[in-house]
C-alpha cells in the first residue's frame, strides 16, 4: 500500500540557491513539513531544534542533522536509514552529523523514554519522500518526460531508454522547484535499506579512538576542574582549607560554592593530586540515612493501613474472602548506580553576553533552561552543543552536572572543562530508587485468578508501580496502591524505570501463581490475556494481540516445555510501547544451575536496523541479568559504600549467557527499543533458576541471596 502525506506550504522558508548550487531539505519534526533553505548558508546556520536537515551537494553527498543525543541507541544510523530508504539514495554517499541545540525547529530533542524513533519515523519518511519526488520533477523536465514514467534507484534518477542522472546532477534544478503538496510514501513491502543490517556509523572513529564523547573534548586556554562534594547525603560543608593545594603545580585556584570545593588546574592529573590535600570538614544539615533504616521503614510503610490507591477495580477484600488459595509475596530492589563507562563531564564558558555549553546530555534543553536560570540570563543566549555520550542510563537526564560547570566558569571568569571521578559518579549520583512491593493474589477452587492485590513502597519513587500494565484488565478484583518516602538521597530514572524491577517482581510471582493454580505458566498468562480480551474491567495501557505474539513466538524459538535436561523460565513484559518475551535456560551441571541461554522476542514494530535493534536486545538482556545477579549501592551514614568497580559488581564477558533474538514482523511504525528488553529478564532468569533448583529468588541482587549459592553462569565458565 501507499500513504499519502501532505506538507504545509506556509511552513516553507524562503528558498534561495548559491552558485555552487545544491539542494538542502528542511524538514520540522513536529509537523512533518519539507522545506527548502539556502544551501550556501548550511555551515553557517545553527541546526535548529526539532528540524532536521537532508542536503544533497552537486557531488552526491547526502547530510543528514541529527538533532537527538546519540548514547548508544544507534539512532545516528536509524535516522539517515529512513531518509536514505525514502529517497532511494546509495547509502555509501549517505553521512549523518550531530546537530547542536536549537529550540526554534527542532521538538523533543533528548534522548529518553526510547522515544526518538517513533517520534521522527514519519517526518523523517516524508523527508526523504520530498526530496526524491523534487529530484523526479527536475529530472522530467531536463527530459521533457512525464514523472509518471521516471522511477528512481540508488542514487540516480532513471529514465525506462536507460539513461540516468545522479541525485548530485539534479540537485541545483530541484532546489528551484515547488515543494510539493503532497507526497507518497513507500509501501513497507518496497523496503530495500530498512530491515537490513547497517554497521553503526561511528564504529570506526570509536575502534580507532577518534574523539566523539565529551572527555575527548578540549580548548586552547580552557582550564580543567574537580569538584569535592560533600560525601554524605544529608551533610554541608563547615570548613576549608585548601591552602597546601594551592601551592601546588598546575593549580589555578581552589574555589568554594554552595556545598562545593572546586580544584581548578591545568590539567586533570594535577587537579587529581591536589585535591586528595584539600580538608575539608562537613557537618550535619538534616537528616542522615542508611540501608538498615530503610529497611525497617519498608516493612512499616507495606503494613500502614493509608496508601495512594492508583487503581481499584471490583471487590477486592470480597474476593480475597472467598479464596480457595492465597498467595502473598514481597520482593525488595535496592538503589542502583547508573555507572556509564564515561563519567559525568562538561565545559562551560560564561561570557560576558553569552554561555557555551559543550558536552554528553541526554537533555540539552534542560541544560540550557537551568544554566539560564542560575545565570539570570535569557535561555537564548544559551548554546549547547552535543558530544556522543559515553553512557547515560537516565543519568544524563539530569542538569546537575552541566550547571556546576556553568556556575564554575562565572566564577572563575574563563572557559572550563569540569571532570567527575568514578568515586564522584558512585557517591553523587541520581541513583535508582530503592522500592518494596507485596503481591497478593487469590485464587478459587477450580485455579481461576479472581483477586490480585499490589503495594509499592519507594525511596522518592513518586509512584513505584504501573496500575494499568498487566494482569490489570485481566483480573475481577484488584487493587493497587503505593507509599512514597522523601529521601536526602537523590534519585532519578534508570534504564527503563520502574519496570527495570517491577518487571521481575510480577513475572516471578505470577509463575508462582500459575504454579499454584496447576498450569503451566505460559499458558497461565495467555489464559489471562484472553480473559482481558473478551471480558476487560477497566482501561488497560498494554496491546493484547502484541503481547499474546511475543508470547507465542518465543515459546516457539525456544521450544517451551519440550526440552529434555533444561530448565526453562518465562517472563514478559511490555514497556515505553514495546513488547519483549524471554525464555532462560538453566542446566544442572555436576549438581549446580548454569546460565546457558536466553531466548528473546521482540515486538518493536518496524525493525529499521536488524543490526542496531539486535544488539539494543542484546545489551538490555546483559545488563538486566548483570544488575539483577550483582547490582546494589547501600548507604552508610548518608554515603554510598560502593565507591569503585572493585566493590560495584557489573556482569562480565565469560558471565554472558548466549542471547537470540527474534522480533516479530508486523509491519506497524516503530514503537522503541532502547529500554523494553531489559526489565523481563531478571524474572526469566529467576523463574528458571526455580525450575531447576526449587528455589525462589524474591530480592536483587540474587547473588546475595541464600537461595543462589552455587548458581554459575555463562558458557564460558
């Protein structure tokens, strides 16, 4: 089939040409419209925010402007995919460059929520789809043929004589023309660059060491900086004394603001020395908290009798009272660090009418607005530029970092690179909040789930559970509800928030629930989403047709409940509009439980990159089972006592189980990847770990737990 789209003529900007000639495509990514700008005025001109940018030079060379923060997502190759595939150019002439902030044309340019690419798919589509019909114009009236005749091919317009031109050849011609009213999309079916496997394109400059991300980054004349923050949450400072380093090589100045000691240097490894020098002296500024304190603050919090109640549906204490069964479960996750591989970092140059802010973030605009209102300036004399990050995580999300370098560089009155430590990012960091969750479920005499009850309970958590995933829809009588307590510990999003641990916690009750209703447990949840199809109480945000596919075909892949010798555990979940099912296999091994495989499959929609999607499953499934296994920060006094890698245990290589990936083929726009994988694997991993051993995991890390001593993992081993 073919989509019709339309593109607003009023939206155009003036159209202007250089003698050198070329034709630039604007496209606005919040309403979708082409537009053409001055091709002679491209290096000069700031990328703008939510408008991305085609280009195609007289010598065949196709730009496209990525306005998103690239962190590994891949979508520095999705984006120029579609509008490659869309124009029918030769991918080999076919580059992408990073676009700076710019709030006029570009919209939701951050990376989070994995959100780009079901944000930009169409415009970015009708972008390409602009350009190629232009090309077609220009091309049919330098033959004096009918468009209707001409088609197009890797790059070249294509006449049915056999003679052709290059998109280069035509460029300045179609520059000239109307932009058209409307344009057809292709047919999926016509794909022929999406759905194929496209190697990232920075792979090289990142293997040969080019600098990409933001620690790469220097100035002449800029001066580097660490800063000593107070060690415990909860604490400010009550003195200095930085005078032996001052005296030190290489130190500019030692400066002191709010609750933070700046060591300002020359560069990073003279800053690093004599900041182990300065002393500085903190005391009590409210409450001090630790591990063992939260703990007991959760067991009162599950038992208080008020909570938030997020949804309630049926009679709930009715069917509780009528149960044959009663299942009652609590599962506890403790904070996480985010521990990108590249620690926070950022410059900043305050001038006299101007900020520039350079660096890996997640959310540009926000660094800009909070570098603007600490400045007291207008957020316009703001510009931030965007490095590839090394990590984020839902780390960079947040501003903290980019406004102490900013706030930094106003009071040293100079261009300045600020550099967190490892210790820096583990000890003051946004840390995943630490939650509780109870489950309750009630069964009748015939197994039927007919009560389901959820509590969360969650360190700054806001509202730790999701009321409108599954089982909701499915069950009678429900009831969720949740306690939030305020915490001096900071706490943000993290890889797929929530559901990173809500994920496990539901899916390895529901096995023990499907166990104690005697059914298997695949066929258990497919039961229940059929229920939630004929028979739905309430609103639901989760597909049940997407759901019941990824279900099916992962019990296909991996031959569910058909192998000899192997335990199998199941586990599904949908999350930011994607669905992901996961099968794990354990093995006995001389008595012991090995991690041999994990089955994967994916419902993202559209796959633009078999390679890139592939991998975004691979390293969610690798990092869900790393965290799940080692993953905790606890705190002592108000500090993390995880400070280094040699005490924050991350999964490694020999530890990695063997991964397949499937996805299924729908044919619907894509719905993101960057985080669904993730939170179904720690409750396949769990339920399978069960099967084998007859032993059920409740907290994370599992590694901790009694139940997992002799658990050895990976093929490797």
């Amino acid at each position: 089939m073919e989509t019709t789209v339309k593109t607003s003529r009023r939206d155009f900007l003036k159209l202007g040409l250089s003698a050198g000639g070329g034709l630039m495509l604007s496209f606005n990514w919040s309403d979708s419209v082409a537009a053409l700008i001055n091709s002679s005025n491209v290096a000069g001109a700031a990328p703008v925010e939510f408008n991305g940018y085609l280009s195609i030079s007289p010598d065949d060379v196709i730009t496209i402007f990525s306005p998103n923060p690239e962190l590994g997502q891949n979508i520095k190759t999705s984006f120029p995919m579609v509008v490659a595939e869309e124009l029918d150019a030769d991918w080999k002439k076919v580059k992408v460059v990073q676009a700076a902030l710019d709030v006029k044309k570009y919209d939701r340019q951050l990376t989070g929520g994995s959100g780009a690419v079901p944000h930009s798919w169409e415009r970015l589509r009708k972008a390409g789809a602009t350009a190629r019909h232009m090309l077609v114009e220009a091309a049919s009236k330098k033959w004096n043929t009918p468009v209707t005749a001409l088609t197009t091919g890797n790059g070249f317009v294509l006449h049915p004589d056999g003679r052709r031109f290059t998109y280069g050849e035509l460029a300045t011609e179609a520059g000239a023309l109307p932009v058209p009213a409307e344009v057809k999309l292709k047919d999926p079916k016509e794909f022929k660059l999406i759905g194929t496997a496209v190697p990232n394109v920075d792979n090289k400059e990142m293997v040969t060491g080019k600098p990409l991300y933001g620690l790469d980054f220097y100035r002449e004349g800029m001066l580097h900086a660490m800063i000593q923050r107070p060690p415990s949450f909860g604490t400010k400072i009550k003195s200095v004394d930085a005078t032996a380093a001052k005296n030190m090589p290489g130190i500019v100045d030692v400066v002191t603001f709010k609750n933070n000691v700046a060591i300002v240097g020359k560069s990073t490894w003279e800053i690093m020395k004599a900041r182990k020098v300065v002393k500085v002296e903190y005391e009590n500024a409210g409450t001090i908290e630790s591990t063992t304190d939260h703990d007991k603050l959760f067991k009162e919090l599950l038992d208080k009798p008020e909570a938030t109640v997020r949804r309630k549906d049926g009679d709930v204490e009715a069917a509780f009272k009528s149960a044959a069964t009663v299942i009652k479960r609590e599962y506890q996750c403790p904070f996480l660090s985010h521990a990108p591989m590249e620690p926070m970092n950022f410059f900043a140059h305050v001038k006299a009418d101007s900020v520039e802010l350079i660096g890996p973030t997640q959310t540009p605009d926000r660094a800009r607005m909070a570098t603007a209102q600490l400045l007291g300036i207008a957020p316009e004399k703001v510009t931030v530029e965007l490095t590839r990050l090394g990590g984020g995580f839902g780390r960079r999300l947040q501003a903290d970092y980019v406004v102490e370098a900013a706030e930094l560089s106003k009071l040293i009155n100079g261009p300045v690179k600020v550099t967190w430590s490892r210790e820096d990012d583990m000890m003051g960091g946004s840390y995943r909040p630490a939650v509780r969750y109870r489950f309750e479920a009630a069964l009748d005499a015939n197994g039927n789930l007919i009560g389901y009850k959820l509590r969360g309970v969650g360190i700054n958590a806001g509202n730790s559970t999701r009321e409108d995933n599954f089982p909701s829809g499915a069950v009678e009588n429900l009831l969720i509800d949740s306690i939030d307590h305020q915490s001096p510990i900071t706490t943000g999003a993290w890889r797929a928030p929530i559901t990173n641990f809500l994920a496990f916690a539901e899916q390895a009750f529901l096995d023990e629930v499907a166990i104690a209703a005697k059914k298997d447990p695949v066929q258990f949840r497919l039961e229940l989403l059929e229920r939630a199809k004929q028979k739905p109480v309430g609103a639901i945000r989760y597909d049940i047709d997407r759901t019941k596919a990824v279900i099916n075909l992962v019990a296909e892949k991996s031959g569910w409940g058909k192998k000899k010798n192997l335990a199998q555990g199941f586990s599904v979940y949908f999350s930011h509009r994607s669905y992901v099912a996961q099968v794990a296999e354990v093995e006995l091994v001389n008595g012991n439980p090995v991690l041999k495989k994990i089955y994967a499959a994916s419902d993202c929609g559209i796959v633009i990159n078999q390679s890139g999607a592939s991998q975004q499953v691979k390293g969610g499934i690798v990092d869900g089972l790393g965290h799940a296994l080692y993953g905790q920060v606890t705190f002592k006094d108000g500090a993390a006592e995880q400070r280094n890698f040699n005490n924050y245990r991350l999964i490694r290589y020999n530890e990695v189980p063997q991964v397949e990936v499937h996805f299924v083929d729908n044919g619907i726009d894509p719905t993101g990847l960057g985080e669904p994988a993730l939170p179904p694997t720690g409750g396949a991993v769990a339920n399978a770990i069960f099967k084998a051993t007859g032993k059920r995991l409740y907290n994370q890390p599992f590694t901790l737990q009694e139940e997992m001593k002799g658990v050895k993992l990976g093929q490797k081993m």
